[in-house]
C-alpha cells in the first residue's frame, strides 16, 4: 500500500525533506505536465535483491550504484537473462510517461531490452511466441526499437545509429487513446543533455497500438533478452529509471537516503510533532543550532529549476512557514551568495516576503518584494511563481489564522535569472552563517513551471484538483 506522511518525517537522527514515507506516489497536474512535485517520486531503487528478480545465467548482469543496472557482455541472442520488479496487477494502466538514461559502449548485434512491461515472466522470445502481449525497449546494433507486441504481431519503430558511450536520455510515454486506432499510441523521445522537452533532441519514436488492444502491465523488466540462439553481446549501463507517474521528478533522490555525505542534513533537524499543518510533523530550524540541509548541485536532476547547463528557469515554490520574526533570514533557495552563484531565492525579512533573483552571473541579487506585513508565531502558506521567458513574478500568500490570501503582489523583474551550478539548500546556505532561518517549515515543493492560484490554493489545501493525476494518500498512522 502507498502511503503518504506530510511534512518532514523523522528517523533515526535523519530528517527527509519528502511527504512519502514508503512508496512515491505523484502528485502532478495533468493540464501543465511541467507541474511536478519535488517530495514524493523515487527512482527505481535495485538494493533490495527481494523486490527484483535477476534470472542471470552468465553473471552478467550487476547493480553498481543504488540506481543503476549494468550489463558486462550480456549475452542477449542465447540466453534467458532479465530483471524484474512486480508492480502487481494493471499498475501501468492508462497514460504514463517512464524515464531513464541509457550509455551502451558496446553492442555487437546484440537484440536486449532496457525498458519492458508485460504480464508474463519470460523472455521476450518466449512471450512472443506464445502470443502474449508485452511493449519494450530493445537496443539492436546501436539504435534502438520500440517494439509493441501484440498476439504475437510486432508494430515497431527504429532510431538513428546511436554513438557509444553516450548518456541518452529516454522519455516514453503512453497516451492510451491516442493512435490510428483509439488504443494508445506510444512515443520515445531520445535526448542528449537532459530529457525531453530540453536537452538536444536526437530522434522521436512512435507506434501505434493494434486495434482492439488496450493493455495493463503488471511486470517491469529493467532488463530483458531476445533469445534467438545467436551469440551476440550487450555491454553498457541504465540508470535513474522513473516509472510511477506521469513526469520525472525535479527533486533530487538523494536527499532520500542518508545524513552523511554530500547531501548532508545537518544538525539532526528536529521533527516538530506539536506544531505543523499537515500529516502529524514539521521541521523545526534553530539559527542558534546552524541548522540546516542541503543539496550538491551534482545531485539535482535535470529538470531542477536553474540547474547549471540547462534553460529550465520558469519555476514555482510554495511552503508552510512560521517563524518568531527575527532579523532578515533565507527560506530556501538555489544558489551561495559566498560563492556568487546566486540563482534564487526566498527570504522572510521579519515583517514581509520576498524573492532574490541572481543576475550578472550570480554576483548580484534583485529583490522581488510582497507587501503584506506578517505577524511573528504564525502560519502562512508563501507561494511564488517565476516566469523565465517573460520574467513576470508573483507572490501568494496565505493567512492561517485570518484564513484568507493577503498577498498577491506581483511583477516583472528588471533581469534574467541566472542559471549556475549551486546548491539547492534549507534554512541557510550551506558554508554561510549569516541569514539563518529560525522557525517551522512544512509541506516544501518545488515544481518546474509557473502555477495557477487555483493550483496553489489546491496543494495549500491538501486537496486533489480536476485532473488531478496519481493518488495522494493521507498519514500512515
């Protein structure tokens, strides 16, 4: 059962910033599909050998990272070799979109897939042979077929020849609708760089699905053969596979996985079991205690709002806040003032909100100002919307304790935003004690492109809007 914990959650002397404590599921808005929550989405996680099943005769097949499958001469033509989770019955239903990061440096008419649903457990061969319905990725040579079969016909699609040793960044999606026949269409777009819709662009794959077919998937193969008899071999690697919703997450996983390292949380934030908005906890943060947490830029994914070597500058952010009012103190933000690599910011200056927006490289900040006066000791949910291309801004905030909106200021900032590698950080930035924030943070999120107030007023709230897609579940108590 997925189930959701809000806020911070607490665990053994280690705070997560996330609202899920064990399954993921997303929260997205299926009118902008850019509207991605950073806390609940987890990529497909291969450490824990009882929820996947390897079927490895060669020993070829390894995890060398937390994240990631690797394949050393996989004999792909003359084996039964695949890895499987069991998501249970008709998970992948309906439209979806999967995504991953695909490098082969090696492929001599190999025929293996890297991305595969069906019902069955067996090799690809073996389904198809005996009729059995299945839709996967295969990388034949070096380019790479989407394959649909169904009742053992295949509608398929071929890419460009692919470079070796290169990260491709694969989205497939499925509009169950769509299609020559009203039964889904499935499409892969390849990118370097990033995912679709950034990054460089280097070929589309479409197929439509046969009349008469609209399938549910149970099996997820992050690995698959199509045994021919043949001797020909796979070397290369697939790593951060997203699969339970509808976009790739914007926040980094591995916040998700220990209080040591470069994802440090420091100073064993305290979960506030009194005093929060939603679920039964918040994080409480002590400037006296320099508590904070942060995030290396080298663990933002690539959808992450001003991430070094993107575009993505468009960007919205919205939290529960209550703080005793002191002096000028940073919220959350992107960036290091230290280091001059501003790229955003919020602040709560002890009577009003605003926003920093790096220029000149990250050396200088332009201030974005609300005009409500908050009151100390008090819960406000602060929302804020940055629009890269036009670069209109604005601001919502809402009152708990008067119970409505008291700020909607907006604007158009007088700069681009500056986009650089920088941390992602809480509370303060990380190698700076000034600006510490003191008080409870609850229900952080982050997503990729502007909100609506409807939107805002929705995730404040705790609600499921129209066209809500995923499901959001409540405590786990």
């Amino acid at each position: 059962m997925r189930t959701r914990t809000n806020g911070f959650l607490w665990r053994a002397g280690l705070v997560l910033l996330c609202l899920c404590a064990q399954a993921w599921a997303l929260n997205d808005f299926s009118d902008d599909p850019n509207c991605v929550a950073l806390y609940n989405f987890e990529a497909a996680d291969f450490t824990t050998p009882s929820d996947w099943i390897e079927t490895d005769p060669g020993a070829d097949i390894s995890f060398p990272a937390r994240y990631k499958v690797q394949w050393s001469s996989l004999n792909t033509r003359n084996t039964d070799s695949y890895v499987y989770h069991d998501y249970g019955a008709g998970y992948f239903s309906g439209d979806f979109t999967h995504k991953f990061i695909l490098n082969v440096s090696g492929s001599s008419n190999a025929a293996g897939y890297c991305w595969f649903l069906a019902n069955t457990i067996d090799d690809a061969i073996g389904l198809r042979t005996a009729g059995i319905d299945y839709m996967g990725l295969r990388i034949y040579t070096m380019a790479i077929q989407l394959y649909v079969s169904e009742n053992g016909t295949d509608y398929t699609d071929v890419t460009v020849a692919l470079s070796t040793s290169t990260d491709y960044y694969i989205t497939i999606s499925r509009d169950d609708d769509a299609g020559a026949n009203g039964t889904g269409q499935m499409t892969v777009d390849i990118h370097t760089g990033a995912h679709h819709p950034d990054g460089t662009h280097i070929d589309t794959l479409t197929v439509d699905c046969g009349a008469g077919e609209q399938n549910d998937f149970r099996y997820f193969f992050v690995t698959q053969s199509s045994n021919t008899g043949n001797n020909y071999y796979l070397t290369g690697s697939c790593r951060d596979y997203y699969l339970d919703g509808s976009r790739a997450p914007i926040f980094p996983i591995d916040l998700l996985l220990d209080a040591k390292g470069d994802n440090d949380l420091y100073d064993n934030i305290d979960a506030n079991t009194v005093d929060y908005k939603q679920g039964t906890q918040s994080g409480q943060f002590a400037n006296a205690d320099a508590d904070q947490a942060w995030i290396e830029e080298a663990y933002l994914s690539d959808d992450f709002p001003c991430k070094g070597g993107t575009s993505n500058t468009s960007f919205s952010v919205a939290f529960w806040a209550n703080s005793p009012g002191v002096d000028d103190t940073r919220v959350l933000g992107k960036g290091n003032v230290t280091n001059s690599t501003n790229c955003w910011c919020i602040h709560l200056d002890g009577t009003k909100v605003y926003a920093g927006i790096g220029y000149n490289g990250g050396a200088s900040v332009e201030a974005l100002w609300g005009t409500a006066v908050l009151t100390a000791d008090q819960w406000y949910h602060i929302a804020f919307t940055f629009d890269g291309g036009t670069k209109d801004w604005k601001f919502r905030v809402w009152d708990a304790t008067a119970g409505s909106v008291v700020d909607t200021t907006s604007g158009t900032a007088v700069n681009s935003i500056n986009v650089e590698a920088g941390e992602f950080w809480l509370a303060h930035e990380p190698g700076s004690n000034v600006w510490e924030f003191t008080g409870v943070l609850d229900e952080v999120v982050i997503f990729n492109d502007v909100l609506t107030d409807d939107q805002i007023d929705d995730i404040r709230g705790d609600q499921e809007p129209p066209g809500w897609v995923g499901v959001v579940y409540e405590d786990d108590e």
